[in-house]
C-alpha cells in the first residue's frame, strides 16, 4: 500500500540521517516484531509498507482486525540492518497508535451491543487518515473525516444563525448532503426533526434527558425520520447506559485522543 506523506514521516524521524544505525555494520538480519500486549491488531499494512520503502523482506501471519495476545509474533522482516534499524520505530508507531484506537473501539462495540460506534473529528493533525482507519478495523464507523462530508450544525453555529435558520440554510445550500445537529433539549430535538435533518446529536446530556427525548420524539411521531446520536461525557464505563437510551449511534472523541496505545517491540533474533 502507499502511505500518505510517508518520506515527511521517516524524514520527521530519521533526519539527516541515522547516526545510531552506522555504528554497526551493514549486514543481512533477522527481526521480529512481537505484541508486548493483548490488544486489536492495526497499523499492520503501514508497518510492512514501512519495512518495503526500504526493501526489506516481511512476512506475517496475522492481519489488520485481528485480535492479538502478548509474545505473538506479528511480523518477522529480513534483510540490512542498517535499515531495519532506520525503519523500526515509524513501524511500531503505526503498530501501537493504530492498535490502540481499534482496541478501544473493540471494546465500546462489545459493550453498546450492537449501537454503532463513531469517531470524531478529535484527531492527530496529519494523521486522520490513519486513526479513522483505526476506528473502522475495531469495528466502528470513521464518520465524517472533513467538513467537506456532511452538515454539522453545531451550538455556534446557532448561537450565530439561530436553529430554524441554520437548518433551513443547510438544505438550501447543500440539498445532497446530509445534515446533522446538535441539540441539548428535547425541545430544540423535536423542532429539528419536524425541520427534516437527517441526525440529531444529544450533546452533553445525561442518559436519562436522552432517554426522555427519545420517548418525546415517538409521541410526536418523528422518530422514524431520523437517527439519534449520543455524544459527550461517554466512557467504556459509561456507555452501556448511554445504548440503552434509544439512540442509533455513539460518538466518541475519546478513541483517538485519549486512547492508549498497545505496546510492541522489535528484537534481532538472527545475522546471516
């Protein structure tokens, strides 16, 4: 696969160049890449592009997705090693951030049974096109990735054109696209609904003001018309309670800026 700005990468990470790596000499190696860590396998593709922009041979057994134990082997990669060292920390950056986010995004989709599970637009600049890739091996939905994908009214966008305008704006401007807002009250969910935007966020409420919002919208006969979404103060702790609610959908910000990562390691186990 091609990686995005991979030589802006190495040339963050290497510089001028490898100054440790030429203490040693330039010989055919052996290394393995293990899982210090149980976790959600991510980041494999990058880490083997990593490893072949320096032509070195990989191999592996395993595949993005796949849930891994500490001491698997994930990757064995043969050849210099003046350039296995130069490569191997970009590798296991890929490896433990990627892992990290879909490890936590296969955590909160086991615990919303069956709730979809989103990202945010919380993201490491330059680095988005990765952790939402994340996101969606541990089994969630990347959800927007720009401004440019769908309407998001939010709190100032209202606080500038108002609710009903906001809303009545993004349909005249953007008939295709889809449109979502953020409301805090029942009341303020009702009328948005009854204006036709296709997703209502719950921002910031608690459970039960979302369960009540909810139960108001199947009175009013506007809950078929459009999906609900939680989001704002939800944890792996917490999220169990905030599925229950009623809502289509979870977001969280907390899968790629607070995630931790997943550890792994390179070791050389052999020269030839």
């Amino acid at each position: 696969m091609m990686i995005i700005n991979l030589e802006r990468f190495l040339k963050e990470d290497i510089g001028s160049g490898d100054i440790s790596g030429a203490v040693v000499p330039d010989v055919p190696v052996r290394a393995q890449i293990k899982a210090d860590e149980s976790g959600v396998l991510a980041g494999l593709e990058e880490a083997k592009a990593v490893f072949e922009h320096f032509a070195l041979d990989v191999e592996s057994k395993f595949s993005d997705g796949a849930e891994i134990k500490k001491g698997d082997v994930i990757l064995e990669v043969s050849g210099s090693s003046r350039s296995i060292l130069a490569a191997e920390r970009l590798a296991l950056n890929f490896l433990g951030r990627m892992s990290g986010i879909a490890s936590l995004t296969r955590e909160c989709v086991k615990r919303s049974k069956g709730i979809t599970i989103a990202g945010t637009r919380k993201t490491t600049p330059g680095f988005r096109k990765y952790e939402k890739k994340a996101i969606a091996i541990g089994g969630g939905d990347p959800h927007r990735s720009s401004l440019a994908d769908a309407v998001l009214i939010k709190d100032n966008h209202i606080k500038v054109a108002g609710l009903e305008s906001a809303i009545r704006n993004a349909k005249k401007v953007h008939p295709t696209k889809e449109i979502e807002i953020e409301v805090d009250n029942a009341k303020d969910a009702i009328k948005a609904a009854q204006l036709g935007v296709d997703i209502i966020m719950f921002d910031n409420m608690a459970p039960e003001d979302i369960r009540g919002a909810v139960e108001k919208l199947k009175k009013a006969g506007l809950r078929t018309r459009v999906r609900l979404e939680a989001s704002g103060g939800i944890s792996t702790e917490n999220i169990g309670e905030f599925a229950r609610t009623g809502v289509d959908m979870i977001s969280l910000g907390v899968l790629t800026h607070s995630s931790p990562w997943v550890g792994f390691s390179l070791d050389v186990v052999s020269t030839r």
